[in-house]
C-alpha cells in the first residue's frame, strides 16, 4: 500500500513539472489580436517633408524692375503761346467833305429780310464833322468815328457766340423806334454792343464796336441809331465808295 502511495506521488510530481508552463485557457494569447484593429500611424503629408538638399547659400535676391522713366516735362521753350485778340484793321476814312450838310443819310438793306417788308431800306442820319461812311474789314458799310479810334458802327443780325461771351440785354426805346440792346462781355469787359429793332416796316441790326473811350462812343452811336427810318428802296442812296 505504502508501495503504491509513493508512486501516485511520483507520478503527480512529474506531470506537475511538465505541464506548469501553459497559459491559462481563459487568456487570450497576444498573437490572435486582430491587427486591423489597432490605429494606423499617421503619415506626415509630402508637402511638410524637408528637401533632401537645402544650400547653405543665402538665396540670390530678385532685381527690382527699374522704374519708369518719367516723360519729359515741356520748357518754356516748349509751351503754346497764350492765344490773344487779333487786332482789327484800322478802318480807312475818307476826308472830310467841303462845306458838309449838317446831317448825312446813310441807307441800306435791312438785316432781317424775313421780319421786313419787301422793298423798302432803312436809313439813318449822321452828323459828317464826327463819322465817315465806310466799308468795315467784311466789306460792308460801315461808320468810322472820326475823333474816337475804333469806334464803328456796323451793320449785323443774330449769330452765334463762343462759350466765354455773355450777353447782357435791355430795351431801348427812342419814341419812333425800339430796340434790343445786347451788350456782350468777355471775362467780365465789355466788348461790343449790338442795337436790333426798328418799326412797323422794317427790322435791322447794328453792332457798335470800340477800344477805348466806351461810354462816348456808345453815346454818339445811339444819336445815330435813334434816326433810324424806312424808306422805300427806290429812295435810298447808293453807298459810296471810300
């Protein structure tokens, strides 16, 4: 029996000593863990990986385009003259007549054919010791002043005027005629001033021009418009010839 005893122990022991070295069934063993489980390393996009080479040199700096070359600015040399007032060609008169009438008719066609009867001319009266018939620098009649340089009076109709001119009007009423007085400026100085009117018959224009002595030619100039008369054609006097 004691017999027996002794060699179930020794059996025990050696099946202990073998078999002590297995993992116990209830651990799973590391190698079955399913790989696709666990979290990919994430991968540095290519765009923040370094060069391979990076030169020590410092980098070349990029020529500055050069500026532009700025265009010449004119010299005095080179700049326009201001444009200036063209003078007018001094009016020729001629003499003074001999033992001259007080009073000289000065007749011809109306301006305004469309507003005026037909057949008939205007006329006006001058005093010969201070105006001349003459022909102005169009070839029209015209009157000189005789004691004022430049002072004319000419016949004229509506037109036009450049964009610097300006027109002032009033009414001039000399009991047997009326007219529209247009005195015209340039920068604030007068530079002419036209008479348009006439009566029941007729309508004309007329420009009294000057350079110097304003107030006084105007003034001589409206004793003369204020004559103004219709008659018929067949009465007017043929414009002499200076």
């Amino acid at each position: 029996m004691i017999r027996r005893i002794i060699i179930v122990l020794i059996l025990t022991v050696l099946i202990t000593s073998c078999g002590g070295g297995a993992a116990p069934a209830t651990e799973a063993p590391a190698a079955t863990e399913d790989p696709a489980t666990e979290a990919p390393a994430p991968e540095e996009p290519a765009a923040t990986e370094p060069p391979a080479f990076q030169s020590l040199e410092a980098p070349t700096q990029a020529a500055s385009p050069e500026p532009p070359t700025a265009a010449p600015q004119p010299t005095a040399t080179q700049l326009l003259p201001t444009p200036t007032d063209t003078a007018l060609p001094t009016l020729e008169l001629p003499t003074e007549m001999v033992n001259a009438p007080a009073q000289v008719a000065w007749d011809g066609v109306p301006t305004y054919l469309a507003e005026s009867i037909p057949g008939f001319a205007f006329r006006v009266m001058y005093d010969p010791d201070l105006w001349a018939l003459t022909t102005d620098q169009f070839g029209f009649p015209a009157l000189g002043h005789r004691m004022i340089n430049g002072c004319v009076i000419s016949v004229t109709s509506g037109r036009g005027l450049p964009l610097n001119l300006t027109v002032e009007h009033e009414m001039l009423d000399t009991g047997s005629v009326t007219f529209d007085v247009g005195s015209v400026f340039e920068n604030g100085a007068l530079k002419f001033v036209t008479y348009t009117g006439g009566n029941t018959t007729i309508i004309t224009g007329f420009q009294v021009s000057f350079e110097e002595q304003a107030d006084l030619c105007r003034a001589d100039a409206v004793a003369v418009l204020s004559t103004l008369t219709a008659i018929p054609a067949s009465q007017a006097t043929p414009t002499p010839t200076p």
